[in-house]
C-alpha cells in the first residue's frame, strides 16, 4: 500500500515538474488546418485588355486587364490585371479575383506558353481577404486573344487547377 502512494506522489511529481507554463508552437499545424486541403478549382472568363498611358511598369509597357467570370469555390467574380509588358516576351502579371461577396483572391502569373490545345499562362494563388485569406493555389488558364484596335483587345479564357483555404 505504502508502495502504491509513493508511486502515485512520483507520478504526480514527474507530471506536474515535467510540463510548462509555455504553450506549445502549433503554427505549422494551424497554417494546415486554417488553409484546408487542396480542392479541385476551374474556371471560365472573358474581358477586354487596353494599353494604359501609366507609369506602373515603367519602362514596360502597361496593360490593364479587366473581365468577369465564374469558377468553382469563387461563383461569379470580377478580375483585375496589371501587366507589365516590354512586347518582346517579358511578360509580368499579378492581380485580383474579385467574389460576389467581396472576398479577394491573389494571384501572380508564372509561366507563359503554348501545348497542343493552345496558347496558356500558369497562375500561382497566394492570400486573398475573407476566407481566401490564407489561400493558396494554382491554374493552368488557356487563353483566346482578339486584338479589336491599336493596343486594346478582348479575350476569353478557360482553365483549371487546385485551391486550398
């Protein structure tokens, strides 16, 4: 009996002196668990794009993008994209998808080219506002481009990838 208190008391003390007033780091388990698992996401779009009279990108030419669309886990949304151009393959894209709510998607492009089904740019997601906030993802965006004037143009695009939130 006395042998089993004297346990007990050193159980107790080993629980009570092993453990820490500080809390534990769990960042890399909440950033898991606060981005969720990587979902299916495909979207289609369509807009116009003009050459701005803008500093932005200097001494690259500035395009700005503007269009509308829809994809899953987004529903309808409004796109803006700042182009960085020097018309001679440099290309730099970044922008915002817009949701109906007002929730924000970022987005920088990575990638341009072209495979059997045509002409396509690669798109990295990271961030946004609302439940985008801790967003990540990617989109594999295929894009028809018609050229309607000097420097302005119109496009419809289609694509499809992975988002996490």
């Amino acid at each position: 009996m006395k042998s089993k208190l004297v346990l007990s008391v050193l159980a107790l003390a080993f629980i009570f002196t092993g453990c820490s007033d500080e809390p534990v780091d769990q960042s890399a388990e909440s950033t898991i668990s606060e981005r969720g698992a990587e979902r299916p996401f495909k979207v289609r779009g369509a807009g116009v794009f003009n050459l701005a009279d803008s500093d932005v990108c200097a001494p690259l030419a500035t395009i700005i993008i503007e269009g509308t669309g829809n994809g899953t886990h987004i529903g309808n949304f409004d796109v803006l994209i700042t182009e960085c151009n020097d018309l001679a393959g440099t290309i730099i894209q970044n922008g915002i998808v817009t949701a109906a709510n007002g929730d924000e998607l970022y987005f920088v492009a990575t990638n341009f080219s072209a495979d059997d089904n045509g002409p396509f740019g690669e798109y990295d997601f990271e961030g946004g506002t609302g439940r985008f906030e801790d967003s990540y993802g990617y989109l594999k965006l295929y894009n028809t481009l018609v050229v309607t004037g000097p420097g302005t143009g119109t496009y419809s695009n289609q694509g499809e990838g992975y988002l996490a939130y």
